[in-house]
C-alpha cells in the first residue's frame, strides 16, 4: 500500500476543500472527554494548529490521547469542516501513530514563560509560539533580502569569514590561529604569526564591505548577506558576538543614489512583510507590541526625510527637553537624540548625512569642507539609526592620507589601494544589521530573540 505525503499544517488549513490526508506534528495541547479527544498539532508551517478529533474506536485510542505536551505524532484521517469558533477545518483522525513521546518533564508546557528562560533552552524555544513567529518571518525576510537585490540586478558575493583586515579598526575581532595558547612561537619579544596557519594574523570578519568594493569595481552593483563578528563584552539587548550583515555597494553612485537605495530597501522589507506574513504579524501586534502593524503601514508609506549633520545638531541644542548625553557639534548621535529627531521633530524616517570626520571611518569620502565625510545614516521612530553607509572615498591620494590620519597601517589593504589605483570611480555602500531588522519588524526588544542561537559574552551553549 502506497506511503501517504505528508501534507503541511499551513497547507491543510488553507485547504479549499477536505479529503484525506496526513498530518505529521507536535503535540500542543490534549482535552481528554468521555467519548472525544482533541489534539492540537502543530508542524512549524503556520502559527496556527489543526485540532485532530480522535474517537474512542481508533485502536490505539487510550496510548494517543494521553499523550504528553511536545510528543511527536503522525495521524491520517478525514479533513472536516469544525464547529468549533476561530477553525475552519478539524481532522477526524482514523489512524495515529506516536513518532516520539514526551513526559511531563518537557519544559514547553502550557503556561506562558519569559523570553529570559527561553534562551536558556535555545535548543527548544523554537517551538514555542513567539519563536516559531520570530524564526518563519526571519526565514521569509531572508528570503526578501535576496529577492530585492536579484530584481535589480545585484550580483550576490560571498565575502570571507576569515580576514586579516579589521574594516572599522576598531580591534574588535575574534583571533583565528592554530598556534598554540600556552607557547606560541616568539620573535623579538612577540609573537611570531608568520608561524601561524595563514602566515599572518587574522581574525573573524566584522564587515565585507570592503571586499563587496573590490567586486563592485568590476560587476557594478553587488551584495553580501552573511554573518559578521565582534569580540566586543558588552551585554546590551542591540548587541551580539555573531549577526548577520547586509551590504549594499553600488558604482558610478553617489550618496543621493545610496540614500535612496537605503531607502528603497527598507520600504520592500516592510512591505514584504506586511504582505507576507500577516499571521505572524498580527500575533506580534497582540502580544509583543501593540501597535506594530500601525507602525509598518506608516513607515511603508512615509516621505523619507533628508537633514545633514550640523541641522540636527542645530535642532537637538533647541530641544525644549534634557538629553542623558549633551550634544555639541563632533559628537556621536545617540539612540535618544535620534529618536528624538524621528519622533517629535519629523515624525518619520530621517536620513542624518555630512558627518564629522573624527567620528567616521576612514573609508568615507571627504567633503569638500574637508571637516565632514559623504555619510548617511537612516533613522526611524522607536528605534533610531536601522541603516549606516557612505560614498566611498575613491581618490588614492585622499584615501591613502585618510587611513594614515586614522592610524591604519596600508600593509594588508595593498589590494584595496589598488583599485583606487586602476580604473576607480565613484562607489557607494551601506550595511544593515539584519537582526536589528527583525527587531524593528516583529516588535522583539532583545537582539538575542531574534537570532537561532545567540552568541554574548560567556555563552556559546548551543
């Protein structure tokens, strides 16, 4: 007799019609009657859960509804117009067979638990309804990222993971060596990396930008999306030792023509979403941030807003309200000054560009005040800054007197000079911080719920 297919929970509730099938999940709930049980199962492929309906005549009828919350189970039978309010469709189950069971010690019990304990069983939160909804719209914007640049002719590259670079200089990087930790070999009092596995020192990238440069000298308009590391301690709820990065760098641009990329990207993300993944959505607006969905629509329609760095700095001195961090002029944004901008000046999104040099990476083309750089940082309501780019400074001489100013060494970025030595041209870029997309888009408040398996100071379970 032929195996049935098994047919996804999400597929069999939009079913236009019933019929026979088989269901494979795990168990939510059990309601035990005297002459009726009902499951909920659910498979991952929706928020939503099929109540299976099981009768005392199915042959295993007593092991099936004693089953215990997270057991594992396969089920044919009768897909069924319910009764029930909130279903449409209920499976009469004629067969049932337990796959895995559970015992009452599996922690995913009925009652709600914090996030706080659910990433201490990172391995099962998955299952839970906040995660899977995190983990499907994570999975589909993935896919979005992909989607917006393919339609527009991107060339998608796969910057290393390994690098001898530090593209912020920031030192903020995990070393990656083979030598050993307790005797490394010594020259002149330090130790001999000319000994180690790459012949140098190298570490785990915190950018591909600069790589993504090289590629866009030659195929214009190009992409990376990979994971991205900082050996940085802090323990904030916006930062982590592993993320994920999205990196634009376009040719023959501007930072007009980067702002309105950056622009143009964050209205899809948003529209995707709201379009796309509706379920999770409205489950994030319940629960997770009242008013989510108002938010979206907003910004999916919004004028987009240009002021350049000094402006704001004009506009936050003005402020009829006290800041935790004074502003002058030279001084890094922070999250409340940004939020103050988007929120009560403009009520929107805002691009902030021109910035000071001294706070600016080295990569960021001068202006012609020789005080500010060409970059541009995207800031919108409740969260402040989502997107960070620049046009790329693309004059050798320029770029070679910027990196000696911020005190980086031109040894291993030869390659980098070069294609400002051969066929340069006007080049411009940004990053995202995915997870910090997903925070803004699901309404989570911690970057460690937005991310499979969270690596922060001290933890590396999983």
């Amino acid at each position: 007799m032929k195996k049935p297919q098994r047919t996804a929970i999400k597929q069999a509730l939009s079913a236009e019609q019933g019929g026979e099938l088989c269901v494979k999940g795990w168990v939510r709930s059990v309601r035990r009657g005297k002459d009726v049980s009902f499951i909920t199962l659910n498979d991952g492929s929706s928020f939503s859960s099929l109540q299976l309906v099981l009768s005392p005549e199915l042959p295993n009828y007593s092991l099936v509804s004693r089953l215990g919350t997270g057991a594992s189970l396969s089920a044919n039978g009768t897909l069924v117009e319910s009764p029930a309010a909130g279903q449409r469709w209920e499976l009469q189950v004629s067969e049932a067979q337990i796959l895995g069971a559970a015992d009452d010690s599996y922690p995913l019990q009925k009652k709600r638990h914090s996030f706080e304990f659910l990433r201490s069983i990172a391995h099962l939160r998955p299952r839970s309804n906040s995660f899977g909804a995190v983990f499907r719209m994570r999975s589909a914007l993935s896919f979005a990222v992909h989607q917006f640049f393919h339609e527009r002719g991107f060339l998608h590259v796969q910057t290393p993971i390994i690098t001898a670079n530090d593209c912020e200089g920031a030192g903020e990087m995990f070393r990656v060596t083979t030598l050993a930790a307790d005797q490394p070999p010594q020259q002149k009092g330090t130790v001999d990396w000319s000994q180690d596995f790459f012949g140098q020192r190298t570490g785990l990238t915190v950018s591909g930008q600069l790589q993504a440069e090289l590629f866009a000298t030659a195929f214009s308009d190009v992409y990376t999306f990979g994971p991205t590391f900082r050996a940085e301690n802090s323990n904030t709820s916006r930062h982590a030792a592993e993320f994920w990065m999205i990196e634009p760098e376009i040719a023959f641009a501007d930072l007009a023509d980067d702002c309105r990329l950056g622009e143009e990207f964050l209205r899809y993300m948003v529209t995707y979403a709201l379009e796309n993944c509706q379920e999770d959505l409205s489950f994030f607006n319940q629960r997770i941030e009242k008013g989510l969905l108002d938010k979206l629509e907003a910004l999916a329609g919004a004028e987009f807003r240009t002021i350049t760095y000094s402006e704001a700095v004009e506009l936050l001195l003005k402020a009829q309200q006290t800041f935790e961090f004074p502003v002058r002029w030279g001084c890094d944004l922070q999250s409340e000054h940004e939020r103050y901008l988007t929120e009560q000046v403009f009520n929107g999104p805002l691009f902030v560009v021109d910035y000071p040099k001294q706070i600016k990476a080295f990569y960021m083309r001068l202006n012609d005040d020789r005080k500010t750089v060409a970059a541009m940082d995207l800031l919108v309501p409740r969260v402040g800054e989502i997107i960070g780019g620049s046009q790329r400074e693309e004059r050798l001489d320029v770029l070679r007197a910027r990196m000696a100013e911020c005190g980086v060494a031109e040894e291993h970025l030869g390659w980098y000079l070069d294609i400002r030595r051969w066929g340069s041209c006007p080049h411009a870029g940004f990053g995202l911080g995915f997870e910090r997309l997903l925070m803004y888009l699901t309404g989570m408040e911690n970057i460690r719920d937005v991310i499979p398996f969270p690596r922060t100071p001290g933890h590396a379970e999983f």
